[in-house]
C-alpha cells in the first residue's frame, strides 16, 4: 500500500521556432517536439556551418533521434534511448557523408534534447547534448546553463588559458571538439534535472546564443509574463537585431503550476 500523497501533474507548454535568419542563405538548424510513450521530447539540431550538407545532417538528426525513441515502451530507460539514438543517428549521418557518391563529405551536426518523463515522484527532464546547442533551465527568476560546449573555446575556458570576454571573440569560437556525423562513434553527454511547476526549459542553437547576450536571454525568459511561444518569439527578435548571422533554432517548455494552466499549447 503507498501511503505517500501523489504529486500533482504539471500541464505544459510548448513552443519552437527555427529561421534562416538573415545573413545565411539556407537554414541549417533543424527542430521538433514530439510525444513519445518514454515522455515529451524536443530537439535542437545545427548543421555544421561551413560544409555541403548542414541541412541535411540537421535533418538526419532529428530524424535518426525521433525513429530510435519512438520505437522505446513507456518503461524503457530513458539513458539507454537517448544513447542508443545519438548512436544510430552519428551512423547514419557518417555512413551517407563516407559513401563513395556522397556529394556531402564533411557534414555533420549538434544536437541538444530534453525529454521530459513524467512519473507518480515528480517530473525529471534527461538532457543529452553533442557539440556548442545548449539546454538552459528557468527557475525562481533565474536562468542557469545545463549544459557544457563540446568546443575549442569551452576547452581554453575549462583551462583558464583565456577568460569569457576573451571567448565571445576567440577566433576558434566556431571549433567543435565533438560532433554528429565526424567520426564513427560519438559520446552523448547525458544529464538528469528534477524539474518542479513554475520551470522552464530553454533548447537553442549558437544563432541565439552565440549573438545575444546571455544575461539579455535571461532577463527576456523571466521578466516576461507571456506564453513560451511569446518568448521564444521574443528571443528570436533579440537574435535578428544583433544582425540575424546565423540559423536561429529555438525549443521551449514551460511546466505550469496547478493554478495557472490557462497557456495550454503544443505546436
């Protein structure tokens, strides 16, 4: 008998948005949310810039993630899904760039996901990244990085061979360390955050991030009363002002509290 009271369940609310931007001419980064029986997941995807095939390594991503997890039961583990997907997506992606007629050699890609797993104990969030997209969490006004580029630049930074104002303008700002799609195997980070109502979760692309300030990504995601997809939208204008440079990938959640469900959206 569980005499423990069950936790109430949080109502979410979704949004995404994923542009060209301005200055590119084909839009590399790739997005989605889907519901899956093992819970909600939501994708970030960027294509590397700078080689033939970006798109379509982005587009691979989200794909080879989407296929792997949808075919996992509701009580499968949440880390051996995202691991085993991050697997089947690096080799698909590596075997169509290393194929004799590949007209896209070098492509390859991010990925930052969240999936959002509910149970009777609370709701928990398993964030898996590869590469410089980002998962940041919202919560009592405050926003917080979850997660740790795989870049040159993090690298110098861990090192203290440079500091971040040093960062923002490194000349290898655009150097990966790992990545989708380069090398037969590839290492997804992996990590568990207990989520409670009233968070956010905050999935984008260095199209954001890497052009917008994050202490003004911070103030926009929690002096904002609006919807997630009002402040997704917000965020998003933030990144075309400071000149739109790049592909602008853009996924976000909100767990509302109880009383305060009235912004119910999935798109």
């Amino acid at each position: 008998m569980n005499e423990g009271r069950s936790l109430e369940v949080p109502v979410m609310s979704f949004a995404e948005i994923c542009d060209r931007g301005i200055e590119r001419e084909e839009n590399q980064d790739s997005v989605c949310h889907l519901r899956l029986a093992l819970g909600e997941l939501l994708l970030v995807a960027d294509g590397i810039g700078g080689y033939r095939g970006g798109a379509t390594a982005s587009r691979m991503v989200i794909a080879g993630f989407t296929e792997s997890m949808a075919a996992r039961p509701a009580d499968a583990s949440p880390e051996e899904a995202i691991r085993d997907a991050a697997a089947h997506a690096n080799r698909n992606i590596y075997e169509a760039a290393n194929a004799a007629d590949s007209p896209y050699r070098r492509m390859g890609s991010t990925v930052v996901l969240a999936l959002l797993v509910q149970k009777e104990t609370g709701t928990s969030a398993w964030i898996g990244h590869i590469g410089d997209s980002r998962a940041y969490l919202i919560r009592d006004g405050r926003m917080s990085r979850v997660t740790r580029d795989h870049s040159a630049v993090q690298a110098l930074l861990d090192s203290h061979m440079i500091t971040p104002d040093q960062a923002a303008t490194h000349p290898d700002a655009s150097v990966l360390t790992r990545s989708l799609g380069h090398q037969p195997r590839v290492e997804v980070e992996i990590s568990v955050v207990p989520l409670t109502p009233g968070d956010s979760l905050l999935l984008c692309s260095d199209g954001l991030w890497g052009y917008v300030p994050e202490l003004q990504i911070e103030s926009t995601v929690v002096n904002s009363s609006g919807s997630p997809q009002e402040i997704a939208h917000g965020l998003f204008e933030l990144a075309m002002a400071a000149g739109g440079h790049d592909n602008i990938g853009i996924e976000m959640v909100r767990l509302n509290r109880p009383a305060d469900q009235t912004e119910i959206q999935s798109l």
